[in-house]
C-alpha cells in the first residue's frame, strides 16, 4: 500500500512540472455502471477445488451483476497541445448485488429400529446481498482532445473500500410430509436472522472514458483484495468453524472485484 500511495505521489510531482492556468475541462463526473464479476465474488480468495469443498462450486457463483454508481471531479493541472494532465477524485463509489443459493441437503432422523435411519432430503435457500462502498479517491487522469467536444481519458483511481455480505437465514423446504416434524429442530440451530460479513481494504481502478460533449461511456477494471473484519460474527455453530478455516486459508481476503461499463455524464 506504501508503494502505491508513493508511485501516486510521485505522478503527481510530475504533472505539476506542467502546472500552469488550469485547463477548460474541469468538471463533475456521474456515471452508472454494471459490474461483471467471477465465481469468487464475495468469497473468500481461496482454491476450493483443491480442498474438495462443495465440489469446486462457489456459494456466492449466480450472484448477479453489480449495479451502481460513481461521481468523480478533475482538476487539470496542463494542457500541453493535445494532451490534458490532471488530478481525478472520486468522491463516492457504490455497488449492489444480489444472490440467490440453493443447496440440496440431507436430513438424518434416527428411527425406533435400532441402527437404522431415515435419510429426508430437504432444499435450503439463501438470499445474499453485497454492498460495496468506496468514498474519497485520488489518482492522475490523461485526456487525449481530437477536437473541443471529443475527447479520450485514461484514469487510475485508488480508494478506501467497505464491503459488506449480508445472508438471510436459509428458508428450508421438502417435498417429504415428515420433514415438516424436524422443520423447527433445524431452525434453531440459527440464531441469528441475518449473517453478516464485512471487509476493509484498499481498492484500485483503470479506465478509459470516451467523451462527447456531455456523453460519456467507458470501461473500468475494479481489483485489490480486501481483508474480512470481526465485526458482528457469531461464534460456536458448525457453519462458523467450516468459515473460520477458509478464512484463514485465505489469510481473510475477500474477493470484491469486477470489469465494469458504464454510461455517465459529464458537467462543467
């Protein structure tokens, strides 16, 4: 992280070189974006295929793609000839998935028979949310003009990032009469209405924008790992230690990246 926030520091010694009046395109920058994510998203950054966890599938896999939102301010420090060079700052970035997981499990109730048990299939199903927040980012921004109302932008961005997972306690279903009998021995082993998980970290961004006049469209690669938190765990369950050891295969990095385009809008 110290290198990053070095090589960025040092970008910016270099365009001040060019620093003069500031330059025309100064402005605000809204875009709406669609992330497009890989089974991984929202978990943990380890190889399950390698461990013989839920055959190589990802719980979070069929989450859908992100939607979301940025707003962006420039600041051009010079324009020499065709070229504009300045500071882009991203005040606010914020993205929403959503997931739906289906699990097919197996129910074992012991009978009055000695030895012998009845296997009751049931379905569990989870609806997961993913909220991705990112305020107060910096980086340098390149602007290449073909003409006063066209223009090209090449951005790196690096921001402060909040990731929360939010999973609803499963709703259980069987085509089996008798499984409604152990239905409520199954739901108190959940205590808890929800099970949220959050990750803080650092988060990077490289772009390209094509600009005319206030019409915006791009595409931008969102990556960086960020590290899961404590807050708000519960302790004790089966579930938990299960996580608990993926957590720390993967030295608790979470993965919340994504390519993204976008459309926006650019206002002076």
């Amino acid at each position: 992280m110290k290198k990053i926030l070095l090589f960025v520091l040092s970008l910016f010694m270099v365009m001040g070189a060019f620093a003069g009046s500031q330059g025309e395109d100064n402005g605000l920058d809204l875009k709406l974006q669609v992330g497009f994510h890989n089974k991984k998203y929202g978990f943990s950054d380890v190889d399950l295929s390698k461990l013989g966890f839920l055959k190589s599938d990802y719980p979070f896999k069929n989450a859908t793609p992100t939607i979301g939102f940025t707003l962006d301010s420039r600041w051009y420090l010079g324009n020499p000839g065709s070229f504009g060079i300045g500071i882009n700052a991203r005040w606010v970035d914020f993205a929403f998935a959503n997931c739906v997981s289906r699990m097919h499990l197996e129910y074992e109730v012991k009978t009055n028979v000695s030895s012998v048990s009845m296997i009751l299939p049931y379905t569990a199903t989870t609806k997961t949310q993913f909220y991705d927040l990112n305020i107060c980012g910096v980086g340098p921004i390149v602007t290449y003009y073909f003409n006063y109302k066209t223009a090209v932008d090449m951005y790196y961005i690096v921001m402060p990032n909040l990731f929360l997972r939010s999973m609803k306690k499963p709703e259980l279903s069987s085509d089996s009469d008798l499984f409604k009998d152990y239905y409520m021995k199954l739901l108190e082993q959940q205590n808890d209405d929800r099970a949220n998980l959050f990750a803080l970290g650092a988060s990077h961004r490289i772009g390209g924008v094509f600009r005319h006049k206030v019409i915006e469209v791009g595409v931008e690669a969102k990556f960086g790992k960020l590290t899961s938190m404590s807050w708000g765990k519960s302790k004790g369950s089966a579930v938990d230690v299960v996580d608990q050891m993926i957590d720390d295969l993967s030295d608790g990095k979470i993965k919340a990246g994504s390519f993204r385009v976008f459309m926006g809008f650019k206002f002076r």
